[in-house]
C-alpha cells in the first residue's frame, strides 16, 4: 500500500509537455480586422538556471497495516487515483543530491513567427481580397476591382426639402481667350468689307444703267453751254488746305477763252489719245495766284462718246499712265493783256489730267510761273504733290495748284448736270 511520500519525490513526477495553444477558428477576413494590441518590448532571454537544492529527507511514516480479508471498505472516490500495490520506497539515506531538475525551455522567439500587427495583416490581405485565397475562401465572392469605380453624382434636380427650389445648374463655358475674339472680330469685319464693296459695285453697275444717270451723263455733255461761265470758272477760287503742308490756297480769274474745238488745244500725241472719245466742245480759263506767282489754264472738253467709250478711255489712262507722259500735257491759254500773257509750251511745270466715265467730260489743269521762266523738267501733279518732293514744281506749290483746280472744276461739272440748271455759285 503507497502513502503520500511515494510522490514526494520531485525526482518521480512526470513531466507536462509544454501546452501549444490551438489557432482560434475564425474567418480570415474577419481576423484582419480584429483589433490588435500595441507590441510589448521583448523580455531579455532567462540566463542559465542554478542547480535546484536538494529535497530535505521525509522521515518514514509508520506503515499503515493492511486490512483484513473480506473487508467491506468503500473504494475510493472517483477522481482519486488508485495507491500503488508495491511496497513503500525505503528512504534515501545516502547524502547523493537528486538529480537537477531540467531548465524550463525559454519562450519560443516571436520575431520569426508572424505578429498579430496591422502591417501584417494588410501586407497578408491582398490575397484574401484579390488572389486565389479570396476565391477558395468563398468561391461565391467577386473578385475585388483593381481600380476604385467612379462615382458621378448627377446635378441636383426637383424640390429641396425646404426653402425655394433649387435653380437648375448652369452649363459651363469656356471663356474664350483674346486672340480667339480678335480673329471672330476681324473675320466679321472682313466679310462686312467685302459685302459692302460687293454691294456697292452692283448698286454702281445698277445706277449706271438707271434712267436717271443716262440723264445725267446726256447733260454732262451740255454743261458747257447751259451753265454760266462765272458758274463753270468762278472769278475766285478758294481751296482750302490745298496748298504744300496744307495752306490754303486762292485764285484769281485772269482771262476765260471763247468756246471752242479741240485744235491747237493739246500736244499731238494728246490729241491722239482723246480722240476715240471725239471733240464736241472745249473751254478753257487762266488763273493767277493771289501772290501773282503762279498761273494755272484749267479746261472741260465735252466728248461726243457714249458711257462705254468713257469707261474705256479712263481705264487706257490708268493702265498705261498717260497722264503722266510728258509728250501727253496738255497747253496752256495765254491771254494778251494780262499776267498770263507769256504763258507758254517751255512755261509748263506740272500737270493734271482726269477722265470721267460718268459725264461725257475730260478736265485738265496745267500750272508754270508767272515771270515767264523756261521749266525744263515739268513733272506731273501726282509727282510734285509726294511728300518729300523736292523738284523745282514741287516746292513752289505748282502741282499742288494742278491738282487742285482740276478736282473744283470736276466737282462743278458734276453738279450742274445732276442739278440741270444754270443757278451761279
């Protein structure tokens, strides 16, 4: 029969193999989001453990008599575990220390077994979320989308809950820049020119068609003889701005020709070049400058040519430059008795020729100084009016003079036969 002291010895109890716990059974997804505690520093690993003292000598308890046969004793209650049937152990009477107890193992090192952290969770759950683990895991799982999707919130519409309803939302418009408007700018003012040119032309074809400019262009060629000579050649001419640098510029009516032909009137080569228009009837007066410096002859030959004929001869002058032409000026009237009376062919300085295609008419202007002196290079109006000229005609205003007597003596033409009348200035 065993007593208590059986299992007094350290040395006979049986060892308890270290209890590994049991992974918990969880759902994998469900572990990556389970909240995880802060990390504890790691404990300094247990140094070598001394020698366990030995076990002070139970003294023998007295031997307990064995019951009788056919006793009647109750067994043992359940949970106890039954005495041995050897004999009890004799006491240890040598003084040999037990044998130490081994070390206890040192705790398992986390750092290469995986910890409950947020990093490794995330590092560990994409494959739960987008590999094959995922879709073993639950195979009736969609598999998660790379890219999240993009959500357009469609404009608020209908009637808020309270206050007033909401206005619809604007559209957006792209500011346009400078240039772009520049450019729409400059392109409708583009086509606003051409159609008005375009507009113009045919109104101009229109009304030259009309019976109101044949009229006018019949008595074009009437003016002459209808209309006052103080009407047709003013005894004064005033032209304001007219001169060099723009100075006022004003005449004095010296001497007025009979009414005439055309012979004598103009160089050969002129006289040429008027003649597919024809010579109904020429006039011609002389004027002198207030300063009695310069004298102008200015003239009117009414043609016997139609409006066709007129377009034509304009177009020959200004494609070829004939009025221009040195060989192409037209004479001067030198009247006797009066400061034009040396007034001559070698007198002649500028020039200005014009012809209209609305009248039956070519005006002409020619200009030279009053002391009689011989011009050797005469140079035509256009020329001598250039900014900069500084021809002998140029600076002494003589084709400004040309110039601007033609221009009042076309203008008077015009008007007298859109007016029909004989009305003086």
């Amino acid at each position: 029969m065993s007593t208590e002291a059986d299992f007094a010895d350290a040395s006979r109890l049986p060892r308890t193999p270290p209890q590994v716990p049991a992974p918990p059974a969880e759902d994998p997804q469900t572990a990556v989001l389970r909240p995880v505690p802060p990390e504890r520093p790691a404990k300094p690993g247990p140094g070598p453990m001394p020698p366990a003292a030995p076990p002070a000598a139970t003294p023998p308890r007295p031997a307990t008599p064995p019951a009788p046969q056919g006793s009647t004793e109750p067994p043992p209650p359940a949970g106890v575990p039954p005495l041995p049937t050897h004999g009890p152990t004799p006491a240890r009477t040598d003084t040999t220390p037990a044998p130490a107890l081994a070390p206890a193992q040192p705790p398992a090192d986390r750092s290469a077994t995986p910890r409950d952290t947020a990093a490794f969770h995330l590092a560990n759950s994409e494959a739960l979320w987008n590999g094959s683990g995922a879709a073993e895991a639950h195979p009736n799982t969609p598999p998660r989308p790379t890219q999240p999707p993009v959500v357009t919130e469609p404009p608020p519409t209908g009637t808020p809950l309270s206050g007033p309803p909401l206005p619809p939302a604007p559209a957006f418009r792209a500011k346009p820049s400078r240039r772009t408007a520049l450019a729409a700018a400059g392109l409708v003012l583009g086509l606003g020119l051409v159609a008005g040119a375009a507009t113009g032309t045919w109104l101009a074809d229109d009304a030259g068609g009309s019976p109101a400019a044949e009229a006018v262009f019949a008595q074009g060629r009437e003016v002459w003889h209808s209309a006052p000579v103080d009407t047709l050649f003013p005894r004064t001419l005033n032209g304001v701005g007219t001169g060099p640098g723009g100075a006022d510029r004003t005449w004095i009516r010296a001497a007025v020709a009979p009414d005439s032909g055309c012979a004598g009137a103009f160089d050969p080569l002129l006289a040429k070049a008027l003649a597919p228009v024809g010579c109904h009837r020429l006039v011609r007066a002389t004027y002198v400058d207030v300063t009695r410096t310069n004298l102008v002859t200015v003239g009117a030959v009414a043609t016997k040519a139609d409006r066709t004929a007129m377009r034509d001869l304009r177009r020959r002058f200004a494609t070829e430059h004939l009025d221009t032409r040195t060989d192409l000026m037209p004479r001067p009237y030198a009247a006797k008795g009066t400061p034009a009376a040396d007034f001559g062919p070698d007198q002649r300085a500028s020039w200005s020729i014009r012809v209209l295609d609305d009248l039956p008419v070519v005006v002409y202007a020619v200009s030279g100084f009053v002391d009689g002196r011989t011009v050797d290079d005469p140079q035509p109006a256009a020329e001598a009016t250039r900014t900069g000229a500084t021809t002998a005609p140029a600076e002494a205003g003589l084709g400004h003079d040309a110039k601007a007597v033609t221009e009042r003596i076309e203008q008077t033409f015009r008007k007298q036969a859109a007016q029909g009348t004989t009305e003086p200035q």
